[in-house]
C-alpha cells in the first residue's frame, strides 16, 4: 500500500506539472500528421496490389502456354515401342496433363500481392521505429529528470523521511511513478501508429508494436537509471539530463562506429583500448534503435550485446543510487 501510494503521489505530481500533458499533445500531433501522410500515400498499397496481380497473371497464362505446347509435343513424339502397339496404362492419370485451376492461379496472385504490400510497410515501420526510439531518449528523459530532486527538496525530504518507509522503498516509488507514466504514454503512442498503418494498407505488423516498444521502454530505463543515480549524486536534474542527451547524439554514435571514424586518426593500440572499454561501460542507444529497425524490418538482430550490456548497467547504477540514498545525510 505504502509503495502505491508513492507511485500515485508521483503521478499527480508529473501531471501537476504539465509535463506528461506536454508530451502527450506531442503524440497526438505526430499521430495526425502521420494519418494525413499515410492516408496520402495510401494509394500507393492499391497500385501495388493491383501491379503485383497483373504481373503474376500474366506470368501464369505464360507459363500454361509453354506448358501446353510441352504436352503437344510430347504427345506428338510417340517412342517407336509405343508405335509397335505397345499399351498405354489409363488406370495413372499423367502429371504432364494435368492443368493448373483458376483458383490456384489466384492464390498466388493474392500471395503476391499482399507480401509486397507488407514489405512496403514492414520497410516504412522500420524507419518510424528509429523515430520512436529517438523521441523516446529525448522527451522521456526530460519529462522524468526531475522528479528524484524534487523529492530531495528541503522540507519534502524531511516530511517523507520522518514516516515509517524505508529510503530503498521510498525511491523506487518515485521512480516507478515515472516509469509508468512513461511507459502508459509509450505504449498507446506505438498502437496508435500501428492502428493508422494497419487501416490504410491493411497490413497489421505486430511485430512493430512489441519490438518498438520493449526496445524504446528499455533503453529508457537504461538512461534512466543513470539520471536518478546522477540526481542522487549531484542533487540536480540539468546535469545528468544534459550529460544524457551529450552521449546518446554524440558519444555513442561515434562509440558504435569506432573502428571507421576515431580508429581511423587513432591509431594507438592502448587509446584504442580504452575507447574500446568506453564502448562496453557506457549505454549503447546507437545500437538499440538499430536493433529495433532490424527487429521490425527482418525479424533479425546482429548482436545482442547492447541488452546484455543495458542490463547490466541498469542493476549497477541502481545499486549505487540505492545505496548512496540510504546514507545521505537530509
């Protein structure tokens, strides 16, 4: 109950600020504007089903000529057994003879059709997906950076600590409240953009929905693990919020691609070194909205590092903030 109720204190206070509200009619202006654009190019799905059936079609029939001229034939070529009155066994129908039904013919043109039409927006959820993951790092963060330091606040830090709740407790309700506000608002916005792709091309990508969402809610908690901890250390909210936002534009994409941009002028094995250790200590957001894309447009990833790595970094940076809050002096 006492862990409830901390979490409903940090929702009103999220919402009181506007904050959440702020960001919502984000959502709901990018989800318009991404109805107009979709409903725009809808068109684009109906010619692709349409091109896709006439070119199958079309293959078929040409298919069936050859077929049949192939059958003409071979009746023609009687061998010379046969013209000696050898006989013909009736009782086996012969595969040559056998014609392919209309209905065949649709199946494949159906096949066809909706396998392009799902690429063309398997292709487009991908690219929407990176969109989403970067929104994600930019606005969540903001949105829940200071929430741990205005609990640290002169007057509300004396009142909460004075009650019979533990400090482990006490923080993890604050933080939670963020968590879920963040991942409430996350989740409705990837099911509003599935639900526009899903009526204007009739393709229903689910994998875009779980992917995108799981991926973007934990990079999310990666990064923010590392502000509470920050917000607990520096008693600020610009510092960690800014050194996040410095690493995810800026370090890690230059981390990820290290060995064709800074081994390129750094050729020291022991810079080289370090910058490798960098690499596998710090987040890696670069990584993870990659593996998104590549989750959502193959259904496959290069490596799994980046989770193995957030994971671990989200249960250090826990524990130091756990611990650093039990023994700060209020």
């Amino acid at each position: 109950m006492k862990l409830r109720a901390l979490i409903a204190d940090t929702f009103r206070e999220i919402y009181a600020k506007k904050v959440i509200l702020g960001i919502v009619v984000i959502e709901v202006l990018t989800l318009v504007i991404t109805g107009l654009v979709v409903g725009m190019i809808s068109d684009s799905y109906e010619n692709a089903r349409v091109t896709t059936s006439s070119s199958v079609i079309t293959a078929v029939e040409y298919d069936s000529t050859e077929m049949a001229d192939t059958v003409a034939d071979r009746l023609l070529d009687f061998p010379e057994d046969s013209a000696m009155g050898a006989t013909t066994d009736t009782t086996t129908p012969s595969k040559i003879l056998e014609i392919t039904p209309a209905d065949s013919v649709q199946l494949r043109s159906a096949s066809s059709q909706e396998s392009l039409v799902t690429e063309m927006v398997r292709g487009q959820l991908a690219a929407y997906s990176t969109l989403v993951g970067v929104a994600v790092f930019l606005l969540a963060i903001f949105a829940t950076a200071g929430i741990v330091p205005s609990m640290m606040e002169k007057g509300t830090i004396d009142v909460l600590i004075s009650k019979p709740v533990d400090r482990a407790m006490l923080l993890l309700g604050r933080t939670l409240g963020g968590i879920i506000a963040v991942g409430a608002n996350l989740l409705l916005f990837v099911l509003g953009i599935f639900a526009i792709y899903g009526i204007f091309s009739g393709v229903w990508l689910t994998s875009f929905v779980v992917w995108t969402f799981l991926i973007s809610f934990f990079g999310f908690l990666v990064f923010y693990s590392f502000v509470v901890c920050m917000n607990i250390l520096s008693e600020s909210w610009v510092l960690p919020m800014s050194l996040s936002y410095i690493h995810i534009f800026l370090f890690s994409s230059f981390l990820s691609n290290r060995e064709d941009t800074l081994y390129l002028f750094i050729t020291s094995p022991v810079a080289q070194a370090i910058i490798d250790g960098l690499y596998w200590i710090l987040p890696q957001p670069f990584d993870l909205v990659e593996a998104n894309r590549s989750l959502v447009f193959s259904g496959m990833v290069s490596s799994y590092a980046p989770f193995i790595q957030g994971g671990i970094f989200i249960l250090v940076m826990s524990a130091v903030a756990v611990w650093r809050f039990r023994r700060k002096d209020f």
